[in-house]
C-alpha cells in the first residue's frame, strides 16, 4: 500500500480490508467499513432476480478480509491473483471509497479504450454534472 494511504486505513479500519473480484477481471479492495455497507446493499437485492443473485454470488463468493501489515503490505489470495491474472506488476487505483488492483497490462490496455473517442461521448453525458 503506498505510504500516503497507509495511515489513512489504519485510523479508519485498523488495516482490516476486504479485497473482491470485479467483473473488469479487476480486484476491488475495501476498507472493512465501506464494504459492511457493500454487503448491505447487496443483501437487499431482490431474490428472485437471476442477474442480482448471480452478481451477490460474484461478489460476496469471491470477498476475502485480509489485513494491512505493519509495513502497509496486503496479501492478496491466490485465488484472486490468478482471477485478475495478475503475476508481477500491478497498479494500484484510488476509486475514494476503495481501491481497485489491476494487472499492469490490462490497466494499460483497459486504460486505452477509456479514452477511446467514442466513449469520450458517453462520458460527457455521465459525468455533465461534474464541475471538472
């Protein structure tokens, strides 16, 4: 974990964090608060929707706590690892309320089709509230 975030989480969850799979083939890495709130949310979707019961399954299947080391080092499983293919170098992206883990190969090649001139467009309609 880079130092500017490691005093952070410790005040905030004592380092305990979540780490998930997330459908990019991303891992999603939260504080332990902000994912008790996931969890919540996730509870309430409706039971008899298949694609909700489906994305519950995704998510909570693959949620492993894990804990920040005294040195700001996280142990990502295995399992997780091998899902988001991740074998040497990985990026670390701040999304405010969690972190998103990438392999450095596909954060580069997904990074490129973010700034694909066609998806530029839907960005412009998604993001027109934001004062940038």
């Amino acid at each position: 974990m880079p130092t500017k975030y490691r005093d952070d989480i410790r005040e905030h969850c004592d380092g305990r964090l979540v780490v998930t799979a997330d459908r990019d083939r991303c891992l999603l890495l939260y504080p332990l608060p902000e994912w008790e709130e996931v969890e919540r949310k996730l509870i309430k979707l409706p039971t008899f929707n298949k694609q909700a019961i489906a994305f519950k399954r995704f998510m909570i299947g693959y949620a492993c706590e894990c804990d920040m080391d005294a040195h700001g080092k996280v142990l990502l499983p295995d399992t997780l690892r091998k899902f988001a293919n991740m074998e040497k170098r990985i990026v670390l992206s701040s999304q405010v309320n969690k972190f998103e883990i990438w392999a450095e190969d596909a954060w580069e090649s997904t990074r490129d089709t973010w700034l694909d001139e066609e998806d530029c467009d839907e960005l412009k309609e998604v993001a027109s509230d934001l004062v940038i």
